[in-house]
C-alpha cells in the first residue's frame, strides 16, 4: 500500500509542478501587462497631438484697410505683429487732429491691447494698457509692435522700447481713422491660441492601441486566474413566479416615469449651455465653453460631451440630447435593483415592497438631478457600476468583476470631479477584497483603471488640458475643501438649488442613513442575509465626505449619487424592519427611534418648507413655485403622523416596534409626496399653461410638427415707422399740463404727453385728451400708450373709443409686492406702485371695439403720496410679430446659456473658431430676475466670450411680450430680445491655418 502511495505522489509531482510554473508565468505575466497597460496610459497625454495654429491677418489679401470687428478668445493672443509703414503715419498726421492709425479697439477707446496713434508731429505706441513709446514724425517713422507671451516691444523708427511681462490682450477689433487709401501698407498679424482642437497623431493612436489592447489581455489574465482560484459556487435563490412577474412590473414603472419625465421635465440650469458648446463643438473639433472662460476646454473631463456629438449630429433638439441621460438613468435602476440591492439585501430585494420602495427612491434621487446633459447622470451610473461589480467580485471571489469595477472607476473619473466618488464603494470593502489581492491582480487592475486616462486624453494634450484647469481656476468657481458648508446651504435656499425634489432625496436619505447607521452598530447587520448591508450608508457617507474635494458646491453634484443613495435608503428601511423585529426591547435602539422620530418630522418638514421652485421658464405653470407645500412644511404635521403609527402599533401591543419604524415611515412617506407633488405639478402644468408656454408644452409639440418652444409664444412688438396717432387736441385738463409733469421728462417716443406732477406731489387732477385718428391698414397691429408714474393704487388711467367702449391701462400687477414673498422676517405690505419710468402699455387688436375710428385716453391722479403722480402720452401703432419670425431676419442669434432648448429653432448661433466670435446681431437674455447670471456671456471680469459685444455694439431693446402672461406676475418677464449694431462690418480679415504637430506637454 505504502508502494501505492509512493507512486501516485510520484505520479503527481510532475503535475503539481507545471501547474506551478504555470502559475508563476501566469504571475509573471499578469505583472507584465498591468504595468505596461498602466504606463501606456500615462504616456498617452505626453503622446504628440496634431493641431491647427490660425494666424489672423488685417487686411484682406489683395484689400486695403478698412476698420472691422474681431473678437478674439482667449484674451491673450499668442502673438501680435504690428506693421505701420511711415508714409500712413505721415497720412495720419496730415489730418491735423489726432488721429488712430490702427488700434485693437474702437478710436478713442481705452484699450489693453496695442494702438498707433498720432498728435500734432508726434506718433505714439501704447502697448498693454500703457504708452511703451512717443517720437517726433521724422525721416524714420516706421512703427512695428510686438507681442508674445514673454511681454511686448514697441519699436519707432530706431528707437525700442521693451516691456518684459506685459502682454497685449482684449482685441475687439482692428480700427483706423484713416480712409483705406490713407492706412495701405499697415497690417496686423494675429496668432490665436489653439489649445483645444486636436486629434490624436498616427504615434497616439498607436499607443492607444496598445493599451486597449493590453486592457483585453488584463481581462484574459484576471480570468485566467479566476480559474485557478477555489471558491465556493454561489448559488442564487429560487425567485418566486408572482414576484418575478412584480418585478417586471416595476421596471415598467420606472420606465414610465422616466419617459413621462423626458417628455414634461424641466431644464436643469446648465442643459442649454452643455448643449451648444456640444453643438459648437461639431463644428470646431473641440469641445469649449462657448459662452464664458474665454471659451477655454472642458478638458479632462469631456467624456459625457463625446457621447452627445453623434447625438447632436443626429438631432439637437432638447428630446433627443436627453436621450442618453434616460438610458443612463435605465442602466442605473437595472444595476441598483439587479445588483446592488441583490447583493446587500439577497432573496429581500425581489419582496414586492422593497422593490416599490427602491423604484420610488430611485426616483427620488433622480428626477432632481438626472435629466439632461450634465454629467451626474453618467457619474451615477459608473459609481452604480463600480459598487455593483465590488459586491460581485466580494460575493463571488472573482478577480476579473474587480477589474469590470477598477474599468468603472477609471472611466467615471473622466466625466467630471465627481469621479472621486468612485473609490468610495472600493475602499468600504477593502477589507474583503483583500482576500482577492495579488500583486498580478493589482498591477492588472490598476492598468485597467487606467483607461479612464485614455478617455480623458484621447484627443486632446496634457498641456490644453493644464491650460483649461488654469483657466477654470482663474475665473471660478474653484472652492477649497473647507468651505463645503455652501453646498449645504445652497441645498437649505430658497431657489432651484434648494428646491423640494433636491431636499428630499438628499435631507431624507442622509437622515435615514443616520438611523440605519445606529441600528448596524446595535447588531441589525447580523441578521442571516445582510452581511453586506452596512455596504450602501457607508459608500453614500463616504462619498459626501469626498465631495468636499470637488472644486464648485452646486448641489446638483449630488446627482452622481443617485444610484448609491436610493440604494442606502432601501437598505435602511431593511435594516429598521429587522431592527423592529429583533430589538424591540433594546432601550437604545428605542431611545435612538424616538430621536430619530424627531428628527426626520423636522427633515420632512425642511423638505416642504422649500419650493416646488426649477430653473426659468421650467418653471411656467408648476405650482407650489412660489411657497412651500402647506401644511406639510410643519414638524406637527409630521410628528402627529408619527404617532398616529405609534400608536396603531400600541394598539396591538407593539409600541416598541411601533416606535423604531417611525423614522423610515417617516423618510420613506416624505419621499413619495414629494416625488407626487414634482411629478404631478410637471402633469398639470401643460393643462394649466394651455393659452401660453410650458416646458412640458414645447416637448408635446415636438413630438409632432415640431416647435420653436418660447419664441412661439414671445411676441415681438416693435414700432410701426411714422405710427404716432394724429390729433389729440383740445385736451381737457384739471391739474394736468402738457409738456411736464412727468418725473423723468418727455417719454422716448418723443409723442405729446400730460403729466400731474407740475403741481407737486399732493397734486390731484384729472386729463381727458383729445381725440386721436385710428388709422387703417394691416390687421393685428396694436396700440401702444406710453404712462410713467401710477397708473393704478388710486390712480386710473384709461384708453376711450369712439363707441363709448374704454379698456382701463393698470400695470400694478407687475410690482415686486404684488408677488407673495417667502420666506420673509416680516410682513411685507403691499405698498402702492411707484413707477417713475416711462414704459409702454398696449392694447392688443382684439381689444379695439368693430368701427372705431377714435381713441382718446383719460387719466385720473387722486392720490397724493410722494409716488401718487401720473402722466400719460398719445399713442402710436405697433407691429405684433411672432419672435420666430421676427428672428428669421439677418444675422447669427445668440440665445442666453440658460435659455437656447427654449428657443430649439434658433440654430444660426455665432461661430466661435480659429480663436475669433462671430458678432451676433440679436441677443436673448433672460429676465433681469437672473441677475449676474445673464451677465455672464458678456462680461469680461469672468471671462465671457462675448465681452465684445457690450464693448463695441449698441444694443436696443426691440419690445416684447409673453402671450397668456396677462395679471400673471411670475411670468411676465419671459426675457429680453436685444438687436445689437456695431459700427464696423465683421470679418475684413484673412484666417490661415496652417497644420502643426506638437508633443503632448507643449503648448503654444
């Protein structure tokens, strides 16, 4: 027998050790390809890029000089040739008054960019924002400025002057005084940056290659060595038919909301502006901010922005670019309710109301922060992916489902900051997925991991990226760690960043953590199944935690979250059932269910006590946006449901149990009456904004024949030329005077007026004007009656026909008063109006009787407090025209960042390329209600791209109105249509460019 033993052993031995060689070279191996995928990646931002570098020449070829508009971004150019021969010098000085030989703005205009100028016999340089040098006009006077990123030289004649450091910036334009015959022979040559639009040379697209490649051998040897590994088979529990069935049904749900949401919810504040630097970026290669930081790159983090190309290629209307976020939001909800919840809740998580509570959190937390093209809803669904495949490879002892997570991880942090989060889930289970760790399994991960660099670099440099992150840093936002505190209390405000869809699913899951977190500490994960349950509140705290590290405290940051925090609620509801069940005795977990009782009546009621408030005309027809939801912004409300439960339970004898499910019940009912009042506000706002504009609205529309969304419903109203009504003599004044009386004088319009305020303040009186002419022509014109002053509050102004029918003029519905403010310290009065400004009250056409042929206006001035004065003006006719069409005249439009999926017909947007802006001739602006943000295109303290337009254009406001806004005070200002002239013609300049190939580190 001993024999036996000895020759099997024998026989063994040789297998035993080719399968240990095997395993070394398979070690050995592993090793090999995880450090060489991890390098690759890492040299790809180093690898050559090829690029176009734009050389911008004034004038024309084959032209002489004519003044022209040019606006170049960034600010800085890369460098600036100034060329004036003498003899334009000598042609300017022969004007005998100072003149502009060539400036980088208008003549006259202060400027940080480069002028030539003369004065008397003398010729002046000023370079940089200062005079770099002044010579008398003699036999040399040729002028030549330079200008690079080491500073700027000034040369006249033989003289030079250097001015190291100081660069020229913030060209306009190119601008003489001079006739095109008098400025021949200057030039200007103008090289703008290019950081951004590259494509990966034939060496980087190699070495991407490679890795790929590597990446797919790495996946090869984690199987390999999966093969190799004992583990125990999981063995998955039996679902029940009727469950099974449920489950589907659910999904059918989650599907069905999310459809309802794609066609009726709102825009999310930063949906227009992704989605024209998406749709600029078809057209340029790169993908830039367009409207602000002086246009510089989203780099590294334009994953998302490459994903919607194709998509705005196919389609840039507002339904088709939200596409990817709903299957984001699909792909989410499979992997939080298939494998998250399966994982840390097993056999529990397909139980009918787990999976009702997880759809509804799921929900909570994403129709908030999901639709749309921001990045949350991608960085949800790689932080989704990233737990889900650490739970399987913890469950399943498999190393290649730690590689599917170490792939998530590294391409989640190409989508924006929040990509940090990703680790979260790995570093909660470090201590199990150390059983799994080899030093080939490391190296191999960590170069899969590494294909995020890939993603971030593919087609851009290491220097455009560094470059973007110098120019996001200088602008902002870029908040240090410790002011985290301002996510909170934006989240805790009283606009859409604290509005009651955001509260709730953040507030409401944080305060549920809390209490799950106390029940693990008292022993609820040792329940047979929930081993892991501890899992989803630690990754959701831990990444909170993270989120300080990210450079701006918007709280829509928290959409990266959506996947991890419905499932931390689910798991807590879990854990507080089991609790309830298995430590109903237990005096601190009584205690900590009282606590807890108390404080999520006080979250809920911080939920409702917000507004049911979203981002501009999203906001159109949605109730509850102006107030909280009453009564349910209440703690009472709250605690008296809690013991309502209580006490069901006491009813039974279970007051205990009764106790720790309070705070869950709490948390899980306050999240579905939120989710009820957003979702069903969004449903009715369609029906309530029948006569007038939606969100929801524009979307159905879309759907059909198609819709050019709010300029639909904007009128543009501007004055018919030589419209001023005939007649109005023979007034009847008591108090009144014609020519005065009116505080800020004679209104625009230049038309006859009365006003009261001759005679003080405490004067009353009353005006009957004479009668003016209705003139007849084109139907649909309106009339319009120029008042200042009080037109109501005691005061009546009123518009008179020939057929005895009078259509009262009261714009007070439009004071800030009238609007109910919340929240408030004090009770706001409703004062009476005080309204010194001219400004335009209409009479539609359809409001003009059948056979009038007269209009006279009568006014009434019957009070006498400081503002109680009145003054009207004859009227005058004016155009109705759709903004659609009205728009449909020359030139590019630029809508507002926050508004272009308003106006989904506006496609000819200003082309922003080869560093130059197209100047736009109309402008939409959102409502002054907005504040700095609709400043933010044309100002140049923060870097917007269209800093010029203000510099150099002259805008009018071309008269508008919304329809159905009537009375309506929260929609009465829809925005501004703005045309802007500028007093050179644009583009009298050449554009070369020439191709360049630079290592990835270099830049211009």
């Amino acid at each position: 027998m001993l024999d036996g033993i000895e020759q099997a052993t024998q026989q063994h031995a040789p297998a035993s050790a080719a399968r240990s060689r095997r395993h070394r070279a398979t070690s050995i191996l592993g090793l090999v390809v995880g450090l060489l995928a991890l390098v690759a990646a890492l040299a790809v931002p180093f690898a050559p890029v090829l690029s176009e570098r734009s050389t911008i020449t004034w004038p024309q070829a084959g032209q002489q000089p004519t003044s022209t508009t040019a606006f170049l971004v960034p600010y800085h150019p890369g460098e600036v040739h100034v060329r004036v021969p003498c003899r334009v010098v000598r042609n300017a000085a022969a004007r005998g008054e100072p003149a502009t030989v060539v400036s980088s703005r208008p003549p006259g205009q202060p400027t940080e960019g480069f002028a030539v100028t003369t004065a008397g016999s003398t010729v002046l340089a000023l370079v940089a924002g200062q005079e770099a040098l002044r010579a008398p006009i003699g036999p040399g006077c040729d002028v030549a400025v330079d200008g690079d990123a080491s500073g700027s030289t000034a040369r006249i004649g033989d003289r030079e002057a250097h001015l190291p450091g100081q660069r020229i910036r913030d060209v306009v334009a190119f601008a003489t005084d001079l006739s095109p015959a008098q400025a021949a022979g200057a030039q200007v040559q103008v090289r703008t940056p290019n950081w951004y639009a590259n494509s990966p040379s034939g060496a980087k697209q190699l070495l991407i290659a490679v890795q790929l490649l590597l990446v797919v051998a790495a996946f090869g040897l984690l199987l390999r060595i999966d093969a190799r590994r004992p583990r125990e088979p999981v063995t998955p529990l039996p679902a029940r038919p009727g469950r099974r069935a449920i489950g589907y049904a659910v999904d059918l749900l989650v599907g069905a909301v999310l459809a309802g949401w794609w066609l009726l919810g709102p825009t999310g504040p930063d949906d227009s502006f992704a989605a024209v630097t998406v749709q600029n970026g078809l057209d340029t290669g790169a993908i830039t901010n367009y409207y602000r930081w002086e246009n510089a790159g989203e780099a590294p983090f334009t994953l998302v922005q490459h994903l919607l190309l194709p998509v705005a290629q196919w389609n840039p209307n507002a339904l088709a670019m939200r596409i990817p976020s709903v299957l984001a939001a699909l792909l989410t909800w499979l992997l939080l309710s298939r494998g998250i919840l399966g994982a840390v809740l097993p056999g529990q998580h397909r139980r009918p109301p787990i999976r009702l509570l997880a759809a509804l959190a799921f929900v909570a937390w994403w129709i908030p922060f999901g639709l749309g093209v921001r990045p949350e809803p991608f960085e949800a669904l790689g932080l989704a992916a990233v737990l889900a495949a650490a739970l399987r490879a913890v469950r399943t002892d498999r190393v290649a489902w730690l590689g599917v997570a170490a792939l998530a991880a590294g391409l989640s942090v190409a989508v924006n900051p929040m990509g940090i989060t990703a680790i979260a889930p790995l570093v909660v289970l470090l201590p199990r997925l150390r059983r799994l760790a080899s030093w080939p399994a490391a190296a191999l991960t960590a170069g899969i991991a590494a294909t995020g660099v890939l993603a971030m670099f593919a087609d851009q440099s290491l220097a455009g990226a560094l470059q973007a992150t110098e120019v996001h840093a200088r602008y902002g936002p870029d908040v240090p760690w410790f002011q985290e505190i301002l996510r909170y209390q934006y989240l805790l405000g009283f606009d859409l960043q604290g509005d009651v869809a955001r509260r709730a699913a953040v507030l409401l899951t944080l305060a549920v953590g809390g209490y799950s977190a106390l029940l693990l500490l008292r022993g609820a994960g040792r329940a047979p199944g929930l081993r892991l349950a501890h899992v989803p509140v630690a990754v959701l705290l831990l990444s909170v935690a993270l989120m300080a590290l990210t450079p701006s405290k918007w709280t829509h940051y928290f959409g990266a979250l959506a996947g991890v925090g419905a499932a931390a609620l689910t798991t807590g509801v879990v854990l507080v059932g089991v609790a309830a069940a298995t430590a109903s005795r237990d005096r601190a977990v009584l205690i900590g269910g009282g606590v807890f009782t108390a404080l999520l009546a006080v979250t809920a009621a911080l939920v409702f006590a917000g507004k049911n408030n979203w981002f501009l005309h999203s906001q159109l027809g949605v109730l509850w946006g102006a107030q909280p939801v009453r009564p349910l912004n209440a703690p009472l409300v709250w605690l008296l449901l809690a013991g309502l439960l209580v006490g069901a339970f006491a009813l039974r004898g279970r007051a205990g149990r009764g106790l720790i499910r309070a705070p869950a019940a709490l948390g899980a009912g306050a999240m579905g009456v939120a989710v009820t009042v957003v979702l069903g506000s969004f449903a009715l706002a369609p029906i309530r904004q029948a006569d007038a504009y939606s969100i929801g609205g524009q979307n159905i529309a879309a759907l059909g024949d198609g819709s050019c969304g709010l300029a639909d419903q904007v009128v543009a109203t501007p004055d018919v030329p030589g419209g001023a009504l005939r007649g109005g003599d023979g007034a009847a004044t008591v108090g009144f005077t014609a020519g005065s009386g009116a505080a800020t004088g004679p209104p625009p319009s230049g038309t006859r007026f009365w006003g009261s305020l001759t005679g003080g303040q405490i004067n009353t009186g009353s005006l009957t004007t004479g009668w003016f002419q209705l003139p007849e022509g084109p139907e649909g014109r309106e009339l319009a009656f120029p008042v200042a002053g009080r037109s109501g509050d005691g005061n009546r102004v009123a518009v008179q026909f020939d057929t005895g029918d009078e259509v009262v003029l009261d714009d007070g519905w439009r004071d800030a008063d009238e609007r109910p403010a919340y929240p408030t310290d004090h009770v706001v009065e409703d004062r009476p109006q005080d309204r010194p400004a001219w400004r335009d009250l209409s009479v539609p056409a359809d409001r003009v009787p059948d056979g009038a042929t007269r209009v006279r206006v009568r006014a009434e001035d019957t009070t006498t407090d400081p503002a109680g004065w009145v003054a009207v003006a004859g009227p005058r006719l004016r155009e109705v025209v759709p903004m659609s069409t009205y728009l449909r005249s020359d030139g590019p439009v630029l809508p507002d960042w926050s508004m272009a999926w308003n106006v989904p017909c506006v496609r000819d947007l200003p082309r922003i390329r080869d560093g130059v802006v197209q100047p736009p001739a109309y402008l939409l602006v959102p409502p002054r209600s907005m504040g700095f943000g609709g400043e933010a295109a044309y100002t140049r303290a923060i870097g917007g791209s269209f800093a010029g337009v203000r510099e150099v254009g002259v805008q009018r406001e071309i008269p508008t109105r919304l329809l159905g806004a009537r009375e309506t005070p929260r929609s009465a200002e829809w925005g501004h249509l703005i045309e802007v002239r500028y007093p050179f013609p644009d583009g009298r300049f050449d554009v070369q460019r020439e191709p360049v190939r630079r290592w990835g580190w270099r830049g211009e």
